[in-house]
C-alpha cells in the first residue's frame, strides 16, 4: 500500500527531502537528493481546489457553484494557494461592506480568519 507524499518531518516540521526512488517493477534503488516541486507542500484541501479550479478552466464562477462558496471565498483560498507556492498576490481585496462579511460569515461561507482579514481590508 502506498502512502500520500509528505513534505515536512513530523518531529521539527522542517522540510524532509527525497533521498530514495525505487522502482515497483524491477526494484532498481536510486539514491541521490530530489527536490520536490511547490506543489509538494499543499495540503490535499489546497490540491482539491486546483484540481476543481483545473476542472472549472479557471472560471471562479464555476468553482463557486462546483464547490457552493461564494466569489469572496474562492479568490481568498486562489489567494492562499498563490502564496503558498510562493508568489505574491499583488492586488489588494476590495474592502467589503462589513453587513456583508457577517453575514457570509454566519452561513458559513468564509472562515473567522477569512472574515477578520476582509473587515480589516487586509489581502485574504
């Protein structure tokens, strides 16, 4: 049985690197030091959202509907994956009307940290 890729050491939670490839067929062992790619250090809640945002062609309209969320909330988790593989989200989010944010917040639309950030008019 195969188990899902981790990227950090579950003792220091630094980053672990490959040190080991082997082949399931022959069992040929390759040791040497691989690099994973960014993607390697998202969680599988991050890798769902790319895959539907992939499934989606990139239409946040569709993601919305895809995984019932509104628009503030799939731009705030685009936003969180952008900075995550190390890029920097350049536009500021709009400072939202704060009727609003409480109440995606109340029917569970957006998260508490999500909601703070967007009545701050902070990035999400």
């Amino acid at each position: 049985m195969a188990y899902p890729l981790i990227s950090e050491c579950p003792v220091c939670s630094k980053q672990l690197k490959i040190t080991k490839l082997q082949c399931t067929h022959c069992h040929t062992t390759i040791e040497n030091e691989f690099e994973l790619s960014n993607f390697a250090a998202l969680g599988k809640e991050q890798l769902g959202f790319i895959e539907t945002f992939l499934r989606c062609r990139g239409n946040i309209k569709e993601v919305e509907k895809e995984l019932g969320i509104s628009y503030p909330t799939v731009r705030g988790k685009l936003d969180d994956i952008i900075s995550s593989l190390g890029y920097s989200t350049t536009k500021k989010v709009e400072k939202m009307d704060r009727k609003k944010v409480i109440s995606m917040l109340e029917n569970g639309e957006i998260p508490a940290d999500e909601a703070i950030k967007l009545l701050n008019g902070e990035e999400s």
